[in-house]
C-alpha cells in the first residue's frame, strides 16, 4: 500500500520564477491538502483539494495556488517566488467523510529560493 | 483563529526514562488531536491521535490524554529508546464552515534520548 508521495525533492529557484510541487495521495484518500514548514517551525496550512476544487485556504496570498487531477493527484505552484518562500512544502492525504481527520503526511519538497 | 503552543521547546532524557510533552490550544471548538514524530530529513508521521470525547488513549510505550475544560493535551512517552530521538509536534484539528479540516500545530519538540 503506497504512501503519500512527492516530487521532486529537492528544488532551488530563483526570485521571481515559478515552480510547481506535485503529490499522490495515499491509496484510497481523495483529499490533499498542503502545508509549508519553515525551518525549525511546525507545518502551516496553505490549503485543501477536494473534488478538484479548493475547498480551504489558509492564510497565503494569491501567489499561491493549486489544482486536484481527477486520480486525486494534486499540484502546488507558488509564483513570483520570494526568499522567504523557501522552506519544506508537505503533502498530505486524507478521506474525506465526517469524522474522518487522519492527515498522512508525505516527505516533502525541500524549495530553497536564491 | 487557532493557536496551539508546545512545551518544552527540547527534551533530553536518558534511555528508559519517561518523556511529556504538553500542548494548549484555544479554539473549544477543536475536536481531534493528532501527535506527529518527524525525524531529520522526512515527512511528519502520525504516531498516535485522540478525539475531543475521549480523555485518554495508549498504544504500547505511548499514551495521550486530553483535558477539554482546560484546553490542553499530553503525549507520554516510557521507556524511551534512543530511536525515540525526533522532534515531535502536536497538533489540533477543527472542521470547517463548507467541509474539510485543518490542523494546527505546536513549535515542536526536539527529544533527545541519550545512553
């Protein structure tokens, strides 16, 4: 049973490019959401895919934004990237049905912005 | 909105000794309360959770407890094992006006179990 996977890695961009995080939840999960963890910080909530639209958003600005596939796959991309974007972008994966919280969190992309 | 601390920011104890972590929060409408081991280099992995209706839970060496009219919960953790060694974050979980949830979490803490 797969986990929760992310690609790439590792990434280094620029000021002002733009990049693209992609994730494949967890066998049998049909929700994702995205977290940003700066270093030696606990993970924040960027927002949560469900049915292919984005049904929470945290406290991130429109650079920020992102796309569900119908195999539940998802996409984070961040524009007009800054210095202080760069940090570890989680993915996580969970079903969504009342009562159902469990969040399995993948290992991350590690975005270093120069 | 949300905010939950974590104490202590580390931990080092010697192998075998028993470890707590404790964390508040300050939404009362916040009703599932995950802990997170993350090792260097990986993804958070959830090592054990607790809901609003219940006060305590174990699993083998680790247990939670929750105390709603505080607003607080803790992760116990016995005989500690060098492979314990991690930064460990809590977190809480609040459903949200048109579905889904969100989580959380504390600052963490780094644990260090030593010989």
């Amino acid at each position: 049973d797969a986990g929760v996977t992310q690609s790439p890695t590792h990434l280094i961009k620029t000021r002002g490019q733009q990049v693209t995080l992609r994730c494949s939840p967890k066998s049998g999960h049909d929700t994702v959401s995205w977290y940003q963890q700066a270093l030696g910080q606990g993970p924040q909530f960027i927002f949560q895919y469900y049915e292919e639209e984005e049904r929470q958003r945290g406290n991130f600005p429109d650079r920020f934004s992102g796309h569900q596939f119908p195999n539940y796959s998802s996409e984070l991309n961040v524009n007009a990237l800054l210095l202080g974007d760069s940090a570890l972008y989680l993915c996580a994966s969970s079903l969504a049905k009342t009562g159902d919280d469990e969040q399995y969190f993948g290992p991350g992309t590690r975005l270093t912005v120069t | 909105g949300e905010n939950v601390e974590q104490h202590p920011s580390t931990l080092s104890v010697q192998e075998g000794d028993s470890a707590v972590i404790k964390c508040t929060y300050s939404d009362s409408a916040s009703n599932y309360f995950p802990w997170y081991k993350q090792e260097l280099g990986k993804g958070p992995q959830l090592i054990i959770d607790i809901r609003s209706n219940v006060g305590e839970k174990k699993d083998q060496r680790i247990a939670v407890t929750l105390n709603k009219t505080a607003k607080h919960f803790s992760l116990h953790i016995t005989e500690t094992q060098p492979e314990d060694s991690a930064v460990y974050f809590c977190a809480a979980s609040i459903w949200l006006t048109g579905g889904g949830n969100k989580l959380t979490f504390g600052t963490g803490t780094q644990l260090k179990v030593e010989l």
